[in-house]
C-alpha cells in the first residue's frame, strides 16, 4: 500500500525547498509531516510518541537554521523521524528500520543532515560542543544545536558536557526536549526541579513583566544596556530559583516556551541565532503529540508495533498454540519469586524498567526495585554500594548499555569481589535497533576480567535456574548472566527451582566425527540444524556449554578426546568471545582439531529482523548445518565415492 505525504510535504525533498514556505504555511507542514509518520509507523513500524513530540521543533529548527552548514545532533534517535523526512528522506521512509533500508536511528553514512550517529542517549551536548569548538578554532561561522530530551538529561554525560560548555566561549545552542518521559517515565531529583520550573506561573508571569518593562525603560548615559542585563538577572533570581542549576553551569537559560507554538519557536530560534556563547533553550512538548492514544499511554506507544491509526488497536500474530514468553519476561517474574524467599535481594535497572520487567517488581516491591534513570555508571556503583552491605542485587543492563559502565564493572565490582549479579538484557543481535544496540561485546569485555562468572541460559528454565545459582550466599564472585531480546523457546516454562553447579556444561546429544558446542540460546539453532544433518547421515555431538568463564574443562576433555572436527556458535562477536575460549582451552591442552567459530563477525552488523540477521551472520540453524557440512566435506565425499563403486 502506497502512503502519500500532504500537498505541502510532497514538495519537501530538502530544508532549502521548507524555507521556500511563508511561515503561515508552517502550521499546515506540522500537520502533515504529523500525519505522514502516523501513517507510516502504524503499517511498517518504528519508534512512534517521540518523534510525534517533536514535528513543530524539527520544522523551526530547519527553517531557522542553515542545515546542513549549520549542526543539528540529535540525541536518541527516537525522535529524529521527522528530521529525516525534511531531509531527503521521505519517500525511502517506509523502509525505515527494515533490512537494508534506512535506520531507525540518525547515521552518518546515511545522510549529511545526520551530523552524529546517536542510538544511546546524552551524547549531544558533547558531541555539539566538540563541533562548534572547531568551527571557532576553522573560524567558520556555523552553529551547533544540540537536541536533548530531559530524560538523556539524566545521565553523566550531559553534566559533564554543560560543565564544560559553560566555561567555554563556544557558539552553540542546546535544546531542552522537556516532556517528563524518556521510555518510561523519569525519575529522580531532575525531573522534580524541571516541573517546578515549567509549572511555575509565578515564575513565568513575573519573568515576562520584567522582560516587557526593561523593554520600555529609557537606555541611555544613566540607565545602560549593561544595568538593565543586571537588574534583569537579579530580579530572575529573586522571584525563582528556576535558571540557577544552569546558570549556576555559565548557560544562559530560555524558556520554558511552548514547544508546539511553530511561531514562538521560530521567533525564538531566529533571536537565539544572534546570541553568541553557550545558552539553552527549555521547551515543553508532549510525547505522542497529535495522536490520543499515544498522548495518553507514552509508555505502550513509544514503539507499540503495527497498529490500526483509525482503532489504535495493536496488530498482534495469530496465535494457534501457546507461546514461550520473552526472556525479559522470565527475569521480571522470577526475579519477583526469589525475593519473596530472600529478603535480601535487590533489583536495579537505568531507565528500563519496561524493557527489562523489573517493572513487575517495582509495582509490588517498589522499595526493592530501583530506576535510577539514564545513569548505567551509578547503576553499577549503587548496586556495589548495596552488595558491600550483605544485599545480593540483580542489576539489570542492556548488553551495548552496559558498555558504558565497564569502568565501574572494573573497579568497583570486580576488584572488591562483590557479588552483583549483572543480568545482560538484549545480548547478541538485537534487529531492527541496529549496531548501536546490537549486544556483540559483553563476552569479550567481561571474560578478561578476573572473579567474573559469565553464563547464558539456553532456554526459560535455565534463566531461572542461573538467577537462582546466583543469589546464593555462597557464590560471592560477580555474575553475569547474558539473554537475548525476545521469546524463548518453553510455553510451560515456570519450573521448580534447581542449582547449576558454577563451571558446568552439559551433554545435550552423542554423536560422530563432529561436536557442536553452543553457548546460550543458540544452541536452540544448533538443535534444528542437528535435526537437518541427520536426515542427511551426519551425526554431531551437541553440547551446552552454559558458561564461559570458568570454562567446564573435564567436559572440554571429554570433547577433544573424541571429536576433532569442533563448531563452536554464540551470540557475540567471534573475537575473544565463546570461540576464542575454546580455542586457548585447545592450544593450552595441546589438542588438534578443526574448528570453525560461528557468531558475529568482525564487523559492524547493521539492522534487520532478528531472522535476518542472524542468517547474514551465519549462525542460524542453516548456517551450523552448512559448517557442519563443510568440516565433514571429506567424510561426505567419502561415502558418496563408496556407495557409487558398491552401485
């Protein structure tokens, strides 16, 4: 089904042909750039409240400023939908976030509108302060924006970036998206100082009386401009502390202003252009603007699926037959059931309590269950904090997210030998989110570390089991337990807890000649292709390894002993991964055998479906079945030659 934009959108192929509009016309573009992503999202999917929330600002912001000359950098690419449209993007939209199609996210290969590539949050006011440093030092006259969400405003980085921005005579302009909301609902003291300023009608009312009436003040040898900026700042001070957190930082602060007035924020932008230094600019919008359902529930909209726009109903499979649940699922319950027996345990997530399901938790033991927002540092140091005082804290972080508190996972977790469980959500490829979010790593980076105990679970029930084996008081080294997004593969999967002893693989199947051994849910795959392979006379060996570090070496033996033709498959890079530690067991013990490592490659792997990917990547069920084939190339060869003299 063709989805035409609007009249006035279909003539938008770049910012240039925008500003060809009168600024009556900018209304009626709003409209329809809002519509033209309800109708796209709804039939192809996509991340939907975020952008929505931002139409008016992305029409001012390419309106006012000379994109791409002038920076844009986007934080969270959620709500760069509708710049991606104004900038020669609209008819290759539908493609977004499909399988070599455009991603969901700005990209600089992309696009040379998408000055930073931006899939975690609270990057922006680095990255634009990086830019418009070195257009002063170029001596180029471009400006840098910076556009960030108040939810990305949480984390570290923005602080340390405002810090910086501050003391600098950098010429750049960050924008405050304030809508109380970054997937979930924000937290923390942050959100409360953002309300108070936006709700204020003391405040907002006396700031504009003051502003109205040095306008009329006489400016002159007695009353001078400079005087007037003096009593104007001490006069903003005297009726609120509003602008003092960033004015406090050396930012001159605007706003807040209506964030879906086209008219005010483009009159705003353009007197904003000729203001040198940093500054920024607050503005309230509402996440899901334009669309009811949306505005109501930000939560279920910010990436519900296909959807009926008329109904708002969600487009949901056929079901015929009962479903496994999502792994993150799993944690989310079992998490629940754990504590109720151990009084002791704690969860902790940055900013993912939807994602994650420590959303169950939190409802029924809100004081056991944490969202400390944008913050995956603090969250790993927090959780340091508690385990150092006997707590045994599930600290739950997406796989590319942890990657931004290894520092922490260093030096305030393993060098202390604390027991902090890290429970890897959305490890190995996740789809349509793309390399930015792809948890390729964590094995790598977490298997150099010393006391670290890193596991994966092939199904639902050793999920629980290895979430049980964790919170143990006698396992008192940090755990990682690695999953992937999505389902699993056990319908009846609530299960009577059970122990994994730590270090313990297991033989799954005996076989001939070849020994496939998968780490984590792969192994899944390896039994559909073992169920191919045997149609065809091959018979491998399977076995589950459960954990990479430490590795189960008598059954390593037992492996080596027997085969000499080894498959190895995980859900993570290749390079110093799962394979990576067979092969230094193997060179170690002197073995000698072919083997082929399955995972992913050393490269970036861009978006798809998860089916997709993982048959790009090789590691599929038709992938292991074709390695297989490839390391008994002879041996097949073989029988083939001697069934044809026998004929």
């Amino acid at each position: 089904m063709e989805i035409l934009p609007g009249p006035l959108l279909q003539k938008i192929d770049s910012p240039a042909d925008l500003k060809m509009l009168n600024r009556e016309q900018l209304h009626q573009v709003c409209d329809e750039l809002r519509q033209y992503i309800i109708d796209v999202v709804s039939v192809h999917g996509g991340h939907f409240a975020a952008s929505l929330g931002v139409v008016e600002l992305s029409v001012a912001l390419h309106y006012v400023y000379n994109t791409p000359y002038d920076q844009l950098v986007w934080d969270v690419g959620h709500q760069a939908y509708g710049h991606k449209i104004l900038t020669g993007r609209r008819d290759n939209f539908p493609s977004n976030r499909k399988y070599k199609g455009l991603s969901g996210f700005p990209k600089r290969s992309e696009s040379e509108y998408d000055t930073f590539g931006v899939g975690h949050s609270s990057t922006s006011i680095g990255a634009a302060l990086g830019m418009a440093i070195a257009a002063k030092y170029k001596g180029e006259d471009r400006k840098s924006v910076a556009i960030i969400g108040d939810g990305a405003m949480t984390a570290g980085m923005a602080f340390e970036a405002m810090n910086h921005a501050g003391v600098s005579d950098a010429d750049m302009l960050i924008i405050l998206n304030d809508n109380c909301m970054s997937i979930d609902p924000n937290v923390g003291a942050l959100k409360e100082y953002l309300t108070d300023i936006s709700l204020s009608p003391t405040y907002n009312k006396l700031k504009d009386d003051i502003w109205n009436a040095l306008g009329k003040l006489p400016v002159g040898k007695n009353f001078t401009r400079s005087m007037a900026h003096k009593l104007a700042e001490g006069l903003k001070g005297a009726i609120s502390s509003s602008a003092n957190l960033f004015e406090a930082l050396k930012l001159r602060y605007f706003g807040p202003i209506d964030g879906h007035n086209i008219a005010k924020l483009v009159d705003t932008l353009e007197d904003l252009k000729k203001i040198p230094g940093p500054k920024i600019l607050h503005i309230i919008t509402t996440k899901g603007k334009g669309y009811a359902l949306a505005e109501k529930d930000q939560t279920k909209w910010h990436a519900p699926g296909l959807f009926d726009k008329v109904t708002g109903e969600i487009v949901k499979k056929a079901i015929t037959a009962p479903q496994p649940p999502k792994y993150q699922d799993v944690f989310g319950h079992t998490i629940i059931e754990l504590a109720e027996i151990n009084d002791k345990i704690f969860g902790i997530t940055p900013a993912m309590p939807s994602g994650s399901s420590l959303k169950y938790m939190m409802e029924k033991m809100p004081s056991r269950a944490l969202d400390v927002g944008i913050c995956e540092q603090h969250a790993v140091t927090l959780s340091a904090g508690l385990a150092t005082q006997g707590m045994r804290v599930f600290c739950n972080i997406y796989s590319s997210f942890m990657q931004r508190a290894y520092d922490q996972a260093v030096h305030d977790v393993a060098i202390q030998k604390l027991p902090v469980v890290f429970c890897l959500d959305r490890a190995g490829l996740v789809g349509e989110d793309g390399p930015t979010h792809h948890g390729a790593y964590d094995i790598p980076y977490f298997r150099c570390i010393p006391y670290m105990v890193i596991s994966a679970p092939m199904n639902e029930q050793e999920l629980r089991n290895l979430m049980f084996t964790a919170q143990l008081e006698k396992n008192n080294y940090p755990f990682v337990i690695r999953y992937p997004r999505g389902e699993g593969v056990m319908p009846e999967w609530k299960t009577p807890f059970e122990e994994i002893e730590i270090g313990k693989g297991r033989k799954l199947r005996d076989g001939q000649d070849v020994a496939i051994l998968t780490f984590g849910h792969p192994g899944n795959f390896a039994k559909k292709a073992i169920g191919q392979l045997n149609t065809e006379g091959i018979y491998p060996g399977h076995y589950d390894m459960r954990f990479v570090k430490p590795l189960d070496e008598a059954l390593l033996h037992e492996v080596f002993a027997k085969y000499d033709r080894i498959v190895t498959v995980e859900d993570g890079t290749t390079i110093g991964g799962f394979g990576s530690a067979i092969l230094e067991f193997m060179a170690e013990h002197g073995y000698k055998a072919d083997l082929k490592m399955l995972g992913i490659p050393d490269r970036l792997v861009e978006h798809g479906t998860l089916k997709e990917l993982h048959a790009e990547c090789g590691y599929d069920a038709n992938g292991i079945a074709n390695a297989v084939r490839g390391l008994m190339a002879d041996k097949v060869q073989t029988v083939v030659s001697s069934f044809s003299i026998a004929g």
